[in-house]
C-alpha cells in the first residue's frame, strides 16, 4: 500500500432492502433487460439472501420492505427514496411500470417512524439518481430523474445538489457509473457523462478512480461502501484492484439474476441516513 493512503476504517450503516420474491424481467425499461432471458427466482432469493446476510456480517444493520407482487423492479430498493439527516425524500419512476413503488416505500417510511418525509412533484428514482457524498448530493439525470427533480432534492434535503448529465443509456442511473466510496472520495466511468459533467467530476475529485467501461459494464460501479468494505459485483475484478491500491477492502458477490434486471448490489440496497 502506498504510504500516502489513507487509514480506512468502516462505518456502521443501515440499510433498506426488498426481498425479491415476485422479481422477473416482464418488461424492458432500460438496455440490460431482456423477457425473453429466463430468470430463476430461487437463486435471484438465495443471492439476494447472501447479500442481505454479508451486510449483516459486516456488523450493519439491515431493515425489510414488503415486496408488492406486480412490481419486479421493487427488488432495487436504492431507487425507493433518498434519506438525508433523517428526511425522507420519496422517489417518483420515470416509468409506469414501477409508478406505485414510490408510495409503497414512503409508507415503510412513515410507518416506520420517519416523520420528515416528502411526496415529490418532480422525477426522480432516488438513490438511483441522488447520491449522499459528504455535505453534498451529487445527482443524474438525463435518463430517468429530471433536471427539474435535483432542485426539490436540494430544498427538501437543504444539501448542496450538483447536476450531472449522463449519456450512455446502458448507465440510465448515476449509481450504475459512479460510486460513493467516503464523504469526499468517489470513483467513476467517465464515458458515462457529458463532457461538462466529466469536467465538474475531476474539479470536484481530481484523485478519483476512473474507471472503464468493461468495469461499468459488469456493474462494477453499483457498489456499496462502508468505508473501508466496499461490496460488489465478483465479475469486476479490475476494479477491486484500484480499491485494493487505495486502502479498501472489496468484497465480491453474486447477483448474477438481478443483473438481468439492470441492477446490482448498489441498486439493492437503499441507505438509512437517520
Ligand atoms: N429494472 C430497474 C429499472 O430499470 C433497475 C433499477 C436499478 N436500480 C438502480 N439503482 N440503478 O428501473
């Protein structure tokens, strides 16, 4: 390790996910997905399960939704809301397909305790799009969440939002070509964004991995850090490397049955910022 890396220790965190007991690929909303692809369900559960049991290895908490039959998607919990210092800002889908994933999960969070919540007017497929770094929400669009959507986030959540525009349709998230590593350190595609975004990125993180496009396309990207453990997707072995040189500590896991959905460890796993 190079003596200019800095000492990485974990975070204790809590997530949100939804078991995927009624997931498929019925409909094809962005270029991953294919029906025509079989799925197998128990193994997407028995995946989805280890995942679900690593976290809670690695000493985080993990909280439950109740999975609505009908909704496949509901299995990528990141895109039910964005949590900020408690405030529960609800997601709103581009897409019909998933349109009654956004009340579902506001009413986990007001059942669940969460009294700053708030029923967005905008677009945005939360976590999916609006990724906590620090002070700051760094926030795509382009595809799903609207330009329009990164304002609301910014006034409900009272954190800085810098827009970022992406461009390659088979990153239609921002969580699929950008991952939050620490509070100032993040690790990115650049092919994945506009020119203007690429330049604000290296403003922004001048030290960050990039990382290439065989790397996004195995979601290497969609991953979740604690700090020093950061899981992900096992085929992104490349990227683990770069983690490895910076001090982390990656963790590689199987999903390959979400995959088919356009979705990975990042996507399954929404943060509780209380
Ligand atoms: N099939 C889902 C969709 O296209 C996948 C969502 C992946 N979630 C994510 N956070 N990137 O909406």
């Amino acid at each position: 390790m190079n003596p200019a890396t800095p000492a990485r220790s974990a975070q204790r965190q809590r997530y949100l996910m939804c078991r995927p007991t009624h997931f498929e690929v019925t409909y094809s909303i962005n270029p991953w997905m294919d029906p025509a692809k079989p799925v197998d369900r128990d193994l997407a559960v028995t995946q989805w399960e280890q995942l679900a049991d690593l976290y809670r290895q690695l000493g985080h908490q993990v909280e439950e939704i109740t999975p609505l039959p009908g909704y496949p998607d509901m299995v990528y919990a990141a895109n039910g809301a964005t949590v900020a210092d408690g405030r529960v800002l609800g997601a709103r889908f581009r897409n019909q397909e998933r349109a009654a994933e956004g009340p579902a999960y506001l009413e986990w969070f007001r059942a669940n305790g969460y009294t700053e919540t708030h029923d967005p007017v905008q677009v945005n497929e939360g976590e999916g799009d609006l990724l906590v770094v620090g002070d700051r929400i760094l926030a795509g669009t382009g595809f799903r969440s609207s330009p329009e959507s990164h304002a609301e986030a910014q006034e409900f959540l009272g954190r800085p939002v810098v827009g970022l525009r992406l461009v390659d349709p088979f990153f239609y998230h921002l969580d699929t070509a950008l991952t939050v590593l620490t509070d100032d350190e993040v690790m990115y595609y650049p092919g994945a964004f506009s020119p203007g975004s690429r330049a604000v990125l290296e403003r922004l993180y001048p030290d960050a991995i990039q990382v290439s496009r065989a790397d996004a396309e195995v979601f290497g990207l969609n991953a979740v850090s604690d700090g020093l453990h950061v899981v992900l997707p096992e085929a992104a072995t490349a990227v683990a490397t770069r983690l490895r040189e910076r001090g982390f500590t990656p963790i590689g896991v199987d999903l390959s049955e979400l995959f088919k959905g356009g979705g990975s460890v990042k996507c399954c796993t929404l943060r509780l910022r209380d």
